[in-house]
C-alpha cells in the first residue's frame, strides 16, 4: 500500500473538489479556515485517505497528478495547462532516450514534462536567464520529481544561440516557450539533427505569424503545422447531462516543423499544393450533384 512519507508534497481535497497543496513535514501542522491538522496525523496513512480537521472538517489527502500539481505548485513565470502539457510532448515526439533543448524554463512545467518523456536515459537541457525563475523551476522539479540527473539547467538566452551539450551530439528535439521564438530558429535550425523536430507555443497571431514566417526564410523547416487545443468539460448527473458553464479555451499557439533537406518540402510547393488541393475539391463539388 501506497503510504505518504515526510517531506513529499500532497493535496488536501475538500467536498466541491477544490485542492490546497502542501509539503508533509513531521511536527508541523497544517491550518485551514480556522481548523488544523498535524501532519503526523497524515504521515503513513494511505494515499487518498480522508482526514479529519479539528473542527470535524473532513478533507481527502492524495499525491496530487502531475497536472493537479502544475496548477497549485509555486511560479514566477505563468505555466502551461495541463493540455497544452499533455500535447506539447506528442506533436514534438519527445520518446524515451530523446535529447532535447528546451528555452525557457520559467516555472518548470513544461520542464517535467520533457523529463518525464525521455525517460532515464535522455537529456533535457534547459536555458532561462532570469535566476528567480530558475531557482522556482528546479525547487519545483526536486519536490515533484526527486533528483533528476537528465536535466542540464542553464542561465542563458537562446536568443544569443544554442549550446551543443559537451559530446556535440545535435539535439533530437527543440522545445520553445519564449515570447520571440522566431529569433531562435536560425539556432535552432543549426543546433537540430536532420529530421528533428522544432516546437514552439506563443499566445498570439503576430507571433504564429512571426514564427511560421522565420521557419520558412531558414529553408532547412518542412510540414509547418500550427493549432490550438480547447478542452470543455460536462456535467453528468443522472439524466442531466451539458457542458460546463465554464472552460478552457484558447491558451496558446502549438506550432511545429521538421528539419528536412531542402528542396523536396519547400513551404511554397506545400502551400502550392494545398491550394491545388482546394480547387480541385471545391471544383468537384461545383460539377457534382448539388444538394436539394
């Protein structure tokens, strides 16, 4: 059975749902509207135990998910949800043994999801220039994740370039949360093997457009694709089944591209090509039958 230990960080969940995070120390006490808890009264007891307060409030105690942690953990930097987390590591094909760069590290979300993808035998190596960052992001990543030999942490702007890691192996991957990334990809075009992969997520249009416009002058960039993801959640309660009233929209840009040799998957012929393909659909609709 799974027990919580001293030292590790938890969630107290009260009955509408709502999570208060906080680190399990022995002989500390936790206070909560008025009532509290020692902490001792929580070590060794299972995960996902209910816990009475003192004034007979009862709340569960559990190791919170990584994207239940992302959301109550510090910052200095604002994070990522959890569902750009979740798509971040599959559209940049982040796999076990991958080494990637990442810029910046702000707060350490994205940070733990990259570790967590390439897995013991990787290599994340990580630029932020801000030190209040960086020491937020590692506190961050030690607390959830324990020791983390794969991370190489670095007080650089990858806006100045891109560090080969000292075997001079390119990186497989390029992970990009930064407010210009387009000033990175002539980096990133030079730091990435053939066939790797670049990523990045802004916020805004001016920026997708910014960054689309410098992948296509690199040439080095085919299959340029850029979306977002909406999530919504539903009520179900018996026979009473709609959305949420409320949910998380739009947060960010995803665009990604792979390094190609040039020629073959030029963006003009990919857009040529697409377009042919819309005339070619719009026009076989327009001689086929119309719909009554």
């Amino acid at each position: 059975m799974s027990q919580l230990i001293s030292g590790e960080r938890i969630h107290l969940v009260d009955k509408k749902g709502r999570q208060y995070a906080l680190t399990l120390k022995a002989g500390d006490t936790y206070h909560f509207s008025g009532q509290k808890i020692p902490h001792d009264d929580m070590i060794g007891r299972p995960d996902g135990t209910i816990v009475t307060l003192s004034g007979g409030r009862q709340m569960l105690a559990l190791r919170p998910t990584f994207g239940e942690y992302v959301l109550k953990m510090p910052r200095g930097a604002q994070v990522l949800y959890p569902k750009d987390l979740a798509l971040i590591p599959m559209w940049a094909d982040v796999y076990p043994g991958a080494r990637v760069f990442e810029a910046g590290t702000g707060s350490g979300a994205l940070t733990m999801a990259l570790l967590r993808a390439v897995g013991p035998r990787g290599l994340v190596v990580t630029y932020e220039m801000r030190e209040d960052f960086a020491k937020t992001a590692l506190t961050n990543i030690e607390r959830y994740m324990g020791p983390t030999p794969t991370l190489i942490s670095c007080r650089k702007s990858a806006y100045e370039g891109i560090d080969l890691p000292d075997d001079g192996v390119p990186f497989d991957r390029v992970v990009l949360d930064l407010p210009e990334p387009w000033q990175v990809v002539p980096h990133a075009a030079k730091a990435l093997r053939s066939g790797g992969i670049y990523l990045s997520f802004v916020p805004t249009v001016p920026q997708v457009i910014q960054t689309v416009q410098a992948l296509e002058r690199a040439t080095v960039f085919g299959m340029i694709e850029t979306f977002e993801s909406l999530i919504r959640t539903w009520s179900v309660q018996g026979r009473s089944v709609r959305p949420d009233h409320r949910m998380v929209a739009h947060s960010g840009f995803i665009t990604v591209a792979r390094k190609v040799e040039p020629g073959l998957l030029s963006v003009g012929q990919e857009r040529e090509r697409a377009a042919e393909a819309m005339a070619e659909e719009v026009g076989g609709n327009e001689a086929g039958e119309q719909p009554q």
